[in-house]
C-alpha cells in the first residue's frame, strides 16, 4: 500500500457512519487471477446521523466493473473513486432505504501483503481484521457498521467455507448464512483442496454443533491436540462465564501463509498452521501450550469480540484486552496457574514493558494512529489484559462476575468502548472509576518505590509501607497523574510462617502509606504478589532478605520473583563491577534444585536466567548504557559457574527426568522436560556438548531434539546434527522454521550477522512466507549481542531485509522494525549506526504506510 502522505486518525473525530445495512449478499467467482466478487448491500439512513449524507464506501485495489443503486446504474458524475473508496454524491441517492450493488474484479494470486482475499499454497483465504475487507469490495469497512452476511462461493475447488452455517451446496458452488450481525472484519472465506478432522460438541442447553478442522491433506495426523483445546475452551466458557457457542457448525482453517497468530472471524477461525499442527515429533511443549492457548483465544472472542465488538479501532483493547485475560485464566486452570502467571509476566516484562518504555509507547486505548495494523501490540493485548487483572483485584471475584454478566446482557450485538466497559463495572459494583480509566488512556509503566518502618511498640510493634509512585513521561504525554494501584502484600514472621495474609492495599496518591499493627516481630514484606499491577517494583532488599523470600514466601510468584531479582542483582554486578556470583544466590539456587517437593516446570523457570535484554534494559533504566558484549559474557560466566557448582545435582535432575513411557503434552510432563533442559542447557556450559550429542540422537520429541540442537549450536559441534535435523524434517514448513531460527538465535554473536546471511541465501528461505522471514529475522534480533554486534553488520543486514519485505508485505516489516525500538539505550557508536539505518529506510521511496510511521516513531 503506498501513500504519499499519510493521515493521522483521531478517536476525537468518531462520528457514527450515516447508513446502517440491514443485509449483505456476497457472490465470489473465484479465480487466482481474476475473482469477480459481486455485492447487494441493503442501506438505510442511519438515525444517529440526522441529515442527508454523502455515501462512502471504502475500496482498494478493486476493478469496479459496475455499480447500481436500488436496480439503476450509478452515472458517473455522481461517483468519485480514489485509492481509498468510492464516494456516491447525497443527491444520487434516495431519501430511505436503497439497495446497492456492485461488481467487483480482484486479484488474490497478486496479493502478497496477505491481506484480503489471498492465495496460500493454491487455496483461497482471507484476512480482513483491521481493514483488510476493503481490498475484497466496495463497503464501509469500520467495526460499527454490522450486518449480517449470506455468501454463495463458485468455484471447481473441493472444499468452499464462509460465515455462519452452510445453506446449501453443489457442484461447484457452496451458499453460507450467517444470521450474527458482524463487522466486514470478521468476514472470511477458505476453498481449497482441504481435508478435515471433524469432532461435536453439544453445548449445555442441548444444541449439537459440529466441528471440524480443515488442512491440507498431509496434515490430518497433527490436528488431535488442537481439536481437544477447542472442545475444552467451549466447555469452559460455558463454565466460567456462561457463554454457549450460537452456529450450528465451527471451522477451523490452518494456513501456511499468514501474517498473525491466527483470527476470530464468526463460525470460520483462520489459523497460522504453526498453532494447529502439531505431534510429538514436531512440536515442541511451548507450541503445545501455545496452541491451547490461542486456539482458547479466538475461540473466546466469538463473545468477546464478535457477539459484542469495537466501536472503532481505537478500542482494540476492548475485545483483545479481555480475550487475552480469558485464556490467560483458561491456560491457568488447564495447567498450573503460578506457573502460567510467571510464564505471562516474563511475556510482559520482554515485549510491553520495553515497549512502554520507548520510543512506542502508547496507552492500551491509543487517541490517534496512521496505520491500525501497527496498534496489534503487547500494549493493547498483554496490557489490556492486566489492566482487567486489576479490575477484578479491586472489585473482587463476585463483583468482576456481576459486571460480565451485565457486559453481555447489555452490549450483546453492539460495537463498544471502553467506557461502556467501565460503566458496567461501576454499575454493577458501585464503584467509581474515574480514575481507573486512566490505566486505557495513559502510556507508561508506572515505578513503585517502597520504604518500611518497624516501630515496635508495648502492644506490638508497628509496620509501615509508604510507597510512592511515578510514572515518567511517554512520547506526547509528559504529566502522569497518579494510577489507583492495587498493591497485595503478604507479611511473614522471620522463622518464615505468614503473619498477615494476601491484602490488597489501594494506592491512590502519589505517596502513600499502610500501617500493619500488633506485630510481634518486625516482618518480611512480600510485595506485589501475584504481580497484582503492572508496574516496576524498586525495592532496596537486602541479598539474604531476597533469598529468605526465595526460601519461604507462600506467594508463588514472589517465591520466584525473590530469585529473579537476586539473579539480576548478581548479573548487573559482574556486569559493571566484575564481581563474582553472590554466595546468597548460588546457595539459594542449589536448595531450589535440590527441592523435590516443589513443581518441576517451577524450578525450571528458578534455573532460567534473566535475558540479556532485559539485563540492557534494567542498566538504561539505571542510567548506564549497556554493553551488549560485557552483558553476553556475564551471562555465560553465570551459567557457568551455576554449571560447575551444581554439575553433580543439575547431572542427577537431567538423569532421572529422562522421558519414560510414552508422550505426553500435559503440563507435569511437559514441567519435567522443561526442567531437564533447563538442566542440559546449564551442563552443555562445561560438558563440551557432550549430553546433547547424546540426546540428539535419542530424542523421540521436538522439546528435547531442539533443546540439543541448540545446545550443539552454542557449543560450536552443530554441522552433523544440522544436516542430519534438515534431511528429516525437509519437508515440514514449521520444522524447517525451527532449524533457521535455532541457528541463528543460538549463533555466537560475533557471527550472528554472517550466519543470518549464509541463510538468507539457503534455498529454503522462502521470505515471502512470513513464518520463515520472522524465523530468520525475528531469530536474529533475538541474539542480542549478535543484532547490536559493534560493526552494525546485524543492524545493515536486517534494514536491507525489512525495506525488501514492505515492498511486499508491509505489515511483516513494519512488525520486525520493533527489533530497532530500543535504538536509544545503547552509546553513541551504535546509536548512530542504528539511526543510519533507519533514516536510510525513512527515505525509501515508496515506502509503505506501515513501515513508515514505524520508523518515524521509533526515529522519534
Ligand atoms: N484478532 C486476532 C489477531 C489478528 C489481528 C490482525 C490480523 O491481521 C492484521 C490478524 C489477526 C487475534 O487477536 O487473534
Ligand atoms: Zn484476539
């Protein structure tokens, strides 16, 4: 999409559109060259835009063959057309309701930005959230105008899918009704020569609905996991929230080419392949978790996102906020919740908070954007996510239940915003939250400093928190005001039992301060458990009250917590002082690992040490400005000298958690394999490998059969294995994603650049499949010292790619541009390789919408 000067949208300027449709009929001719899509839309002069209106119907890339209002053509002074839409003149058209119709020519063959109607392996599919039904016909392509749709599709192809439930089929041709009124972004269509495995569920007042997933035919054997999550997710929703799945038939489509996770469009979820396929052999336990997860995702939206939907674009996080915290319960009770809760805020902390903390920031619900495709980030979803977290904090469990209720029965069919959410909440729990809004319209991580005094006292002694909280300035938002902030805090006695239990203090001020009385001894302070807000606790604790809390808190989350922040003490240390490992934190460790009783997949996460990024961030945060290589260097020599400490308890652990029996993708089996590399990935540090030669030959899953490639990798004894993995797994698409993105991700740094680009010349690297240009891509701004190596290779590298890819795809460059976001923290020689870089792709011409805005925010 090229735009010479791109328009900034304003949530300021909302204005509801002046036509309501009563139905949409859709006929597509497909052909890959030449598909004919013919339209008849039924409008009526929308009440809540009083007047005569002008009618716009957005348009892209369409060859308008013919255009009739209520049966006349449409003269052609009365029409105007532009890149962007058609406009018919208010006076062209009649006083009531009038029906239009139009006939359209589209090529989805030459449709290489994936979005709208396109080709993936010789099968048709669509995407159209946010604005992508536009490059399919004429209409007015925002989420407020809902209808709903019948669809006839003709075509030779064996297997023709829309909306809704199928109407009647023959050969040739297959017609589609969907009786929900929906937004054109939920509007999908699939044919192709597509196999399914077919399943039903009977949701609980009796309606069978038959399910079914659809992939090529090579496929069939590696749907299993992903139909049992969908059948578990509807289970659940009717459950926890009371929500019944309302079609008669649910599809799921995987497709190999595709720009997102997956989509939620009504009765027709559209999947990336890589979160349904899966087998042992092939997919690792994170892709198993991943998979439930997202399949949970889009199969929640059908309440949260499509029975009730956005408003506008700008509301986002309406639907995604929301819909991420329902998986997010959903994976906590399908497998263990304090692990789920560690694994999220890890995914936070990496993607939004380095976001938030940049030239990107933005608040969960953004006022103004040019390109919407740019808003699908951490912010909107993860921390839209929390943000409903600590909602349901401060309103309780039964008040949070109360407001969904009243959520659905009231919005149910309607285009919301988030003011309606909140409304619901104050409603049904009386509650104000003025200023808890501020949460959707500010940007920024707020940073909670905390100070304690212990008074004792005659009756018992006294202990104060007084925290104080500031949140610094974000592009276009300097002054923050202060958040309601829900802050749970446990007390605990020094022989370690708890004193006082989880409390929720709410801070409202900028300083504030909660006494605890009648204590018999001074305590230790857990706080902020469960990550109750999101924000950046600094709290000056002493190495050994770190490791007491380690040792002792009935907080799982700050359990780990204790550690992690002892582990970032140690690294930033060795670091700036060139210390030695903490003895606090070494021992620590040791009785962590030693800890039988406690959750494999727990202690695994214990052995995980913090990532070089995030170490680089939390030194800019200090003030300092990081060294990429001091940074990478630190890491090992901690990962080698936990090795060499623990090698007899970290050999013992890898031992006795070998794979017995056969496989499993539960979450304690996938725990103890995760442990067991976590184990191998600290011993390939002084074992030369050797443990990973060994496992690579023997292992029968992908978890560990990558877990040993990428130790092989690191420790530089890859070559066999390599070419031993790709001969076997040549001709599977997601495999082979792995294989790229091992290499280069586990590449040593100073090479990183050099092996991107031996494999960026493979054969197999297809670019215009977004799987292997992230895998590729996305694997080398993952080396941290590699993509900021001080030559700038990695930096001129992967410009030259991202200006290759908009030219083709614009919403995968300007997605893998974020890899520059953090430009600003590293000193001045990368800085200005970096911002080379990037001015040399600001004055590409021709340069996309999407990638443009990018760089021009990350340039700031
Ligand atoms: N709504 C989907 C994500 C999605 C968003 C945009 C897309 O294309 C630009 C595709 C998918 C979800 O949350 O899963
Ligand atoms: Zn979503």
């Amino acid at each position: 999409m090229k735009d010479a000067s791109p328009q900034t949208i304003y949530l300021s300027d909302y204005q509801p559109y002046p036509f309501r449709i009563a139905r949409v009929d859709l006929t597509f001719g497909l052909a890959p060259r030449a598909t004919r899509v013919h339209s008849r839309i039924e409008f009526a002069p929308n009440p809540a835009r009083p007047g005569r209106h002008d009618l716009f119907l957005h348009g892209e890339k369409l060859r308008l063959h013919s255009a009739r209002i209520d049966g006349k053509p449409v003269a052609a002074e009365a029409m105007a057309i532009t890149d962007e839409g058609l406009t018919v003149t208010a006076r062209a058209l009649p006083d009531g309701p009038f029906l239009w119709e139009a006939e359209v020519e589209i090529d989805p063959e030459g449709n290489t930005a994936l979005e709208g109607l396109y080709m993936s392996g010789g099968m048709y599919c669509t995407q159209c959230e946010a604005e992508g039904f536009r490059k399919i016909t004429y209409y007015p392509d925002r989420p407020d105008v809902m209808a709903p749709f019948k669809v006839r599709i003709e075509s030779d192809l064996p297997v023709l899918l829309s909306n809704g439930n199928p109407v009647a089929k023959g050969a040739g041709w297959a017609e589609w009704n969907d009786p929900w009124p929906k937004p054109a972004y939920l509007f999908a269509l699939v044919a192709g020569n597509l196999v399914n495995l077919p399943d039903s569920f009977t949701t609980r007042s009796g309606r069978k609905v038959d399910l079914n997933i659809w992939v090529r035919p090579g496929d069939l054997d590696r749907c299993a996991f992903a139909m049992d999550s969908l059948i578990r997710s509807m289970k659940w929703d009717e459950d926890v929230y009371g929500r019944e799945y309302d079609l008669d038939v649910f599809n799921i489509v995987a497709v190999d080419d595709f720009n997102m996770g997956a989509m939620e469009n009504k009765g027709l979820n559209i999947f990336n392949s890589k979160l349904v396929l899966a087998s042992p052999e092939t997919a690792t336990d994170l892709d198993f978790e991943r998979i439930e997860g997202v399949i949970a995702h889009e199969y929640f939206h059908n309440w949260t996102g499509n029975r009730i939907t956005c408003r506008d674009w700008f509301q986002l996080c309406l639907k995604e906020g929301l819909t991420v915290f329902r998986d997010q319960q959903f994976t906590s009770d399908m497998r263990s919740g304090p692990v789920k809760r560690i694994e999220d805020v890890l995914t936070l902390r990496a993607r939004q908070f380095r976001e938030d903390m940049g030239p990107l920031a933005h608040p969960p619900r953004p006022d103004h954007f040019v390109e919407i495709n740019n808003f699908y980030t951490a912010t909107v979803y993860e921390k839209g996510a929390e943000v409903i977290g600590m909602l349901k904090r401060l309103v309780g469990d039964d008040g949070y239940a109360r407001a969904l209720d009243l959520y659905f029965e009231r919005h149910d069919g309607e285009a919301a915003t988030i003011e309606d959410w909140l409304k619901v909440f104050e409603d049904a729990t009386g509650r104000d939250l003025t200023q808890f809004r501020r949460w959707y319209t500010d940007a920024g991580t707020p940073r909670l400093t905390v100070a304690e005094d212990w008074a004792p006292g005659a009756g018992g002694g006294t202990f104060t928190l007084t925290f104080t909280q500031v949140t610094p300035p974000t592009p276009g938002q300097d002054i923050k005001p202060p958040r309601v902030i829900p802050v749970a805090v446990g007390l605990l006695n020094p022989n370690g039992d708890e004193v006082v239990p989880t409390t929720v203090l709410e801070m409202t001020e900028a300083t504030q301060s909660f006494a605890f009385e009648g204590l018999a001894s001074r305590p230790v302070a857990s706080i902020l458990r469960g990550f109750s807000a999101p924000v950046v606790l600094e709290r000056a604790a002493l190495a050994a009250e770190r490791a007491f809390l380690l040792a002792h808190d009935t907080d799982p989350f700050n359990r780990w917590e204790a550690g992690r922040a002892l582990a970032k003490d140690v690294l930033v240390r060795m670091v700036t002082e060139d210390a030695a490992p903490s003895e606090d934190y070494l021992s620590a460790l040791g009785r962590l690992l030693a800890d039988e009783a406690l959750d494999p997949a727990f202690r695994a996460l214990c052995l995980r040490l913090p990532s070089e990024d995030d170490l680089a961030q939390t030194l800019a945060e200090a003030g300092r400005s990081p060294d990429p290589d001091r940074i990478h260097a630190a890491r090992e020599d901690l990962a080698r000298a936990i090795a060499t400490r623990f090698e007899g308890p970290l050999a013992q652990t890898y031992e006795a958690l070998a794979d017995a029996g056969p496989f499993s993708p539960d979450a304690a089996a996938a725990g103890r394999r995760a442990l067991r590399v976590a184990a191998l990935a600290l011993l390939n540090r002084i074992d030369g490998g050797a443990r990973a030669a060994a496992l690579f030959e023997r292992a029968t899953n992908m978890t560990e059969s990558a877990a040993a490639l990428a130790c092989l990798i690191e420790a530089d004894r890859a070559e066999p294995a390599l070419a031993a993995f790709h001969a076997r797994w040549k001709e599977n698409r997601l495999v082979i994603d792995k294989w790229f993105m091992l290499q280069v991700v586990h590449a040593a740094p100073e090479r990183a650049a050099e092996v991107a680009e031996r494999l960026a010349a493979h054969p197999d690297f297809d670019w215009k499949n977004p799987n292997r240009a992230r895998a590729l891509l996305g694997g080398l701004a993952a080396n941290h010292a590699g993509f900021h190596a001080a030559s700038g290779a990695a930096y001129r590298f992967y410009a030259d790619w991202l200006l290759r890819l908009d030219a083709l795809n614009p919403q995968i460059a300007a997605r893998l541009s974020t890899a520059f976001e953090t430009w600003a923290r590293y000193d001045a020689d990368r800085r200005a390789l970096v911002a080379a870089e990037l001015e040399r792709i600001r004055a590409t011409p021709g340069l996309s919408r999407d990638l443009s805005e990018m760089t021009g925010r990350i340039l700031g």
